[in-house]
C-alpha cells in the first residue's frame, strides 16, 4: 500500500507538469509513505478552492495611442475569473484585443472594417512576438503564466508577489522566466474581475471559459454634415462549465466611439475613462431615451440568468423573431434587445 500511494502521488505530479502550458502548478496532497512531508510543502501552494464560488468578468479599454490623419487604437484587456467568499481565485483566464481603424488626412477610413478581428489569445504565435519581437514566449504564454499564478491568491498576494515598482514581474521570480511583458494592467484587470464577482451559480471545480466577439462595421468617414467615427463593437461573456451545462454566466459589451473631423484631427477626449455598458448602468440609456422598461445592463443579466442550467445548444434554440429578440414568454418579459450575439457568444464560449 505504502509503494502503490507513492506512485500515486508521483504520477499526479507528472500529468500535472506535462497536461498544461505555461507555469506549472503542482499541487501536494497526503501519502502514506515513511517520514514527515510536512516541511516539504512550499509555502506559495495554492490555497484549495471549494464550494459555492463567484464569477467575475472585467474589460477594461483605452485608445491612447491614437494619432491624427493615421488612427484610432484600441486597446482591450479581458478578464475572467472564479473566486470565493475569501477572495481566493479559483481559476483566471487573460485576453486581450489590439483593433485599429485608420483614416486619412481628409478624414476617410482606409481600413477593412469587415475584416475579422481575433484577440492575442486567438492569434497565439501569429500576433508575432516570437517571430519578429525576438520573445522566448509569445503572449498568449505569457498572459497564462500570469493566469495561472493568479489562481490559489487573494488579490493583495498577487499583487505583492506578480509585480514590482516596475510592473513588471520580479527578477529572478518563477513567474519572471516566462512573462517578459508589463504585467501592472493586466493585474489591475484581475483586481477588477475579482471585485465585479459574484455568486450566480458556479461551484470550485466547474470549467471556466471567456468568449469574445468584436466588430468596427459601425465605424464611417467624416463628411461636410457630421465627424467621422471609429466605433468598436465588443460583447464579451465568461461563464463556467460543469460538464455541458452552463452552471454560471456574465456577460457584457463594449462600444466605444472615437469621432474624427474632415482634417483627420480627433476631437474625442482620449484620456476620458471608456466605460462598458454594465459600468454605465441607467447612464447607457435605454429607459430614459428608448422608453425601456429595463435598462442594458438589466437584461444582460436576465438573459445571462436565464442561460445558466442549459446547454449551449438549448440556449441556441431559444426562439427569437427576425429581430432576434426573444418570443418565449417567460425571457421576454425580462429581455426585449437582440440576443443573437449573446448566442453566438455562448456558443463560442463552449467551443
């Protein structure tokens, strides 16, 4: 029994450090073998989640780097996390979007505004930093390195052991052999996801996933009558998973306007916060100037509440007219917007 618990304990250990990229974590569990383990057990192993858990989704977005008679840059991190009563994190996942709609000095968009805009996550070793940065781990890695260290900490221990001054991670630290890149935002995106959680059904162990589905095609060129606008479209969902079922789910959006005149001169204030539309609440505006009975925010979560305890392919099928909002009685009531991207994003989600 002694010999048979101590190869139990080893191949644990081994599928643990060859079944994931990025950082490995290994987590220590009892045996029966001679001698005291006790010592041996590092101090930073992951604290065990378990039970009832929150589900937290942050977006936070800027387009600070843009220029004049060039373009609009927006830059999007996501978050999605699982955490406990404790402020624990069970489980983390890190995205981002780099969408871009350039113009020129006349104030005309140049761009494809069609064309398909996939995250870093999507892009993996094609967003380049291996091939043309001269990266040892291209982002994807690296963002998941951070993920991964995250999971097992409070938001206070991961601030103190992820980041120094810098914002970048320690010297010398585990964490620092694969993530290179500035990590300060990300981590402040974590902090965020984290204290946007809450209980809407996920328990310790269920499967956490983040959907992300972005457009500029509502972007047009300034003409004589009104200014140009370069306008990202992104709705964003993190939900868990037990087996098929959606046991949780938080969904929000994005749409963020970037106006331009007929000299290519932006006149939106780019240093104003960009704000998701469950950060803008009643501000959105969809009872006071559309005569809503509910407000966006409101609806999302009605339709994010009704999906959690289905499948991917029940939500699919619930039925919508051609505006693709919903008919059935009981969602209807709650929910009259469009909801075929927040079907889209489910089934993205469960891919």
């Amino acid at each position: 029994m002694k010999k048979r618990s101590l190869f139990v304990l080893l191949m644990l250990v081994f599928s643990l450090l060859t079944g994931c990229a990025g950082t490995p974590v290994i987590y220590y569990t009892e045996c029966n073998c001679p001698g005291n383990h006790t010592d041996a057990t590092p101090e930073n192993t992951p604290t065990p989640v378990q039970g009832a858990v929150k589900t937290g989704l942050a977006i936070v977005a800027n387009a600070a780097d843009s220029k004049n008679a060039a373009e609009v840059a927006y830059d999007v991190t996501y978050v999605a996390v699982t955490v406990d009563d404790k402020g624990v994190i069970g489980s983390c996942i890190i995205d981002s979007l780099g969408a871009k709609v350039t113009f020129d000095a006349a104030g005309a968009i140049t761009s494809d505004l069609t064309a398909a805009i996939p995250t870093k996550n999507e892009l993996g070793d094609s967003y380049g930093m291996k091939a043309y940065g001269g990266a040892k781990y291209e982002w994807n890695e690296q963002a998941k390195a951070l993920a991964d260290y995250a999971v097992g900490k409070t938001v206070d221990e991961l601030k103190n052991g992820a980041i120094d001054e810098s914002g970048k991670a320690p010297a010398g630290s585990d964490l620092a052999s694969t993530a290179t890149i500035y990590l300060g935002g990300y981590v402040s995106a974590i902090e965020q996801a984290v204290s946007n959680a809450a209980h809407l059904g996920a328990q310790a162990g269920d499967e956490l996933r983040l959907a992300v589905i972005s457009k500029l095609d509502s972007s047009v060129s300034a003409s004589a009558d009104k200014p140009g606008t370069a306008q990202l479209d992104s709705d964003v969902t993190a939900l868990t998973l037990n087996n098929a079922t959606i046991t949780s789910c938080a969904i929000d959006s994005l749409q963020s306007k970037v106006s331009f005149d007929q000299t290519g001169t932006i006149t939106t204030d780019l240093t104003a916060p960009i704000l998701t539309k469950n950060e803008l609440g009643e501000n959105y505006g969809m009872k006071a100037w559309g005569g809503a009975k509910y407000e966006w925010n409101e609806q999302a979560a009605s339709f994010a509440a009704y999906a959690t305890g289905k499948t991917a392919p029940e939500v699919n099928s619930i039925a919508v007219n051609e505006k693709t909002a919903p008919t059935q009685p009981d969602l209807a009531a709650s929910v009259t917007i469009a909801i075929g991207g927040f079907q889209a994003l489910i089934a993205k989600a469960v891919q």
